[in-house]
C-alpha cells in the first residue's frame, strides 16, 4: 500500500467499519413545524414577563430576591432580563448591610456572595 500511495500522491488511511448508527435514519428526515415553535415563544411571553414583574418587584425580601437572582442564572437566564437584574443588584448593593448577615444562614449567605461577585461587585469574603 505503500508504494501505491507514493504513486498517487494522497495519503494512505486506514479504512474504518463503524455500526450502523442506533438512530437510524431518524434524523435525515426531520422536518421543523415553524408553528409549532410560535405557538411555544407565545406560550412563554406571560411567564417571562411574571417573572420580569417579580425581579423588579421592591416588596420583595432582598434575600428572596437575590435567590430568584440566582435561579435566573443558573437556569441561564439572565440575558433576557440583564437590564432588570443590573438595576436590582445596584440597589441592593447600595442597600447592603453587612451586619444583616449574622443572623443568616450559610446558604443565603453564599448565594449573596455569589450573585453579587457574579455580576461584578466586590463584595468581601470576610466581616
């Protein structure tokens, strides 16, 4: 084989024997129901915009609201409501009070840690 690829001037691969794949032909005919993915983006707009109302809700407990912060993030998010978040964590930043904290749990006090180093703002690890 050597000498044949000499020759020819293309290199020699060694030929692979792959299953026949467990999908089948599934995927060669798929076709998009445009629609169908309407109906869901307007089956999404009255969610999005409660959850839009209750990120800028002001009666909301600021460690509920920094925890909805949070759950927005992780479900990856927080690109549809940056601009809400960003005003939010502004005021709850100004807002902050670190004595507030020694009355809190462990939890609620990592998730105010990490949504406010997340977004930017230097808050301290220590008191």
């Amino acid at each position: 084989m050597a000498a044949n690829s000499k020759t020819t001037g293309e290199p020699v691969r060694p030929l692979a024997n792959f299953p026949p794949s467990a999908w089948g032909d599934l995927f060669l005919s798929f076709s998009l129901d445009n629609s169908k993915l309407e109906g869901y983006a307007k089956a999404m707009e009255e969610p999005k915009e409660e959850l839009r109302r209750l990120i800028i809700d002001p009666a909301m407990d600021t460690n509920t609201k920094l925890s909805l912060i949070y759950s927005v993030h992780r479900l990856g998010l927080t690109y549809l409501f940056l601009q809400e978040v960003e005003a939010q964590l502004d005021k709850l930043f100004k807002d902050l009070n670190l004595q507030d904290y020694d009355k809190a749990d462990l939890y609620t006090i990592s998730v105010n840690f990490q949504v406010f180093r997340h977004h930017g703002y230097k808050l301290s690890c220590g008191t």
